[in-house]
C-alpha cells in the first residue's frame, strides 16, 4: 500500500525554493488575496496537498505504476511525491517565462534534491506539449486551465498525447460558483467577462488587472462544450465535473486547500453545513451550476 501523508518522510525542499516561493508567488497573490506571503508560501509547497489530489485522482483511474504528465507542474511537488511515493513514471511541463519563471527554475532544484532527474519537467507550454501521441496513461492539471492562452488547445494536446483507455483529470475554478479562489472572496456568478475586474475593484477595493487575464467563462456548460468540440477529433467520455465530490464535502466536513482560503470564508461554509440538513443546499447548488472546483474527468476512447 502507499504511503499517506502522516507515513511518508517530507520532500526535501531546499531554503532558496522556500525563498523563491516566498518571493515570487507569495508575493505577487498577497495584495490580490490578502494573504500573508508566508502562509500562501506554505500553501504552495505543501506537499499534503500532493496526497489528497492523488486520493481525488485514484477514485478514477490507479495512479500506481502509471504514466503521468502534469500541465502547470509549478515547483515539482505533485511530480516529486507522486514519483517517489506513488511509483508513477511522471513527467511535467511548466512555461519558464520571464517574470513567471520561478516555478520552472524551483522545479530544476527540487527534483534532484529528492533523487530525481530534473528533465522530467520540461519549459513548454500546455498548448503545444513536446510528447509524441498517445504517450501517456493520465494527463493532470490544477489550477492551470484559466491561466492558459487558449484552454481548448490545452485540452486537445492533452487528449492527443492520452493513450486509448487514458484518463485526462483537471482541477479548475467554477466562475458560475460563489467563490473566487485567486482573490479569495464571494462572488456571484460571471456570466460576462468584466464583471470579476468591476467586482473586485469596486467591492474588494483590489486591483483588477489581475482578473482581466483569467478565463472566466469557465464552468460546467463550457466544460461540456468543450468535450463536445473534443468529441469531433477524439473519442472521449466525459467521466465527472466533481459534482459527487462537492456534495460529499458540504455534507460532512469541508477541507479546504488552502490555510488562506480557510481562514476567509471557513465561517461561512460552516454556517451552511449547518442548515444543509439533507444535503439539500449541496443539491440545489449542483442544479445552479455553481459547485467549486470542477475536477473535469474524461477517458479517451
């Protein structure tokens, strides 16, 4: 059996990663979240979180022995835990883009601190990914798809380099739902693009700029779409949206991601468990539309 989060030794993270982290991404999201760079630092590279995106990936497809490419793989944690503790053959590309290119640099540093070679990370973009068709057994992101120049392009690269049989699983934010995860607030649902950047200047008194570059028509009907524009190219099987995880998470107990994202509206997802009686808020969110994170799951045929 593998190894859970409380068996398993940590990854070796050296300081001048931490520092990176702290530098580059902890300080970009503190104005726009409002979260100590500390703290989101922390988030970042907590490599718990690496153990519970792989139970959500393990309810549909085995991960063990698997091969694996992340898009969006960050600083190498997913990969790094996943290879060494999962025995997955896993391979990541991340942009090393001037001004965003801390993640691709980290990933460089970490792998070899843990014993793994850093070209299994390579600098190229979701859009155009280096790998030959039908490579992989699983294609995995999170929290990649709204920052992508053309997330249909992203989804058709990613399903070309799937073997038949291969399970494609993509974590991304619903902008139909309540929440806006990069800002860490309430929102209402963004049926039309300026909306966010007015609701965040206006309301949070934040800097919008920021939201501008998000694609917020992401949601569950432009999921479905989407995998209809995919169904003209490939065979696919649209497996889930996450909707079963939503409604399990409302019901019971709520784990939040993120310490940031726990400290600002812990208080209300705790104040509707406590009126879903039933499940029935979870439900009627569901029938909205508007459950938070998607987790698109697909099978290519």
């Amino acid at each position: 059996m593998s190894a859970s989060p409380s068996q398993a030794p940590a990854l070796e993270i050296p300081p001048e990663i931490v520092q990176s982290a702290r530098d580059s991404l902890g300080a970009f999201f503190e104005p726009i979240a409002k979260v100590d760079r500390e703290i989101s630092t922390r988030d970042f590279l907590d490599t718990a979180k690496s153990f519970k995106r792989a139970e959500i990936l393990r309810r549909y497809t085995p991960l063990e022995a698997k091969k694996l490419l992340e898009i969006g793989s960050g600083f190498g944690t997913n990969l790094a835990v996943w290879i060494k503790h999962f025995h997955v053959e896993g391979y990541g590309v991340e942009p090393a883009e001037i001004g965003f290119d801390q993640g691709f640099l980290g990933s460089q540093k970490l792998l070899p601190a843990n014993g793994i070679d850093p070209g299994r990370i390579r600098n190229a973009y979701g859009e155009s990914l280096p790998f030959p068709d039908n490579s992989f057994d699983i294609v995995y992101s999170a929290n990649v798809l709204e920052h992508t120049a053309e997330p249909p392009k992203v989804l058709r690269e990613a399903v070309r380099v799937l073997r038949g049989g291969g399970t494609l699983h993509m974590e991304m934010p619903n902008f139909l739902s309540y929440y806006e995860g990069h800002y860490n607030v309430l929102q209402p649902p963004i049926f039309w693009k300026p909306i966010l950047p007015l609701w965040v200047k206006w309301v949070f008194r934040r800097d919008p700029a920021f939201a501008r570059t998000l694609h917020t028509e992401i949601n569950p009907l432009w999921c479905r779409r989407a995998v209809a524009e995919l169904n003209r190219v490939y065979t696919v099987e649209l497996i889930s949206l996450g909707q079963e995880i939503f409604l399990e998470r409302l019901k019971d107990a709520f784990r939040f991601e993120t310490a940031g994202v726990a400290g600002k509206i812990g208080g209300v997802i705790s104040f509707v468990q406590k009126v879903n009686a039933g499940n029935w808020m979870g439900r009627l969110i569901v029938a909205a539309q508007g459950y938070y994170p998607i987790y698109l799951t697909l099978r290519k045929r």
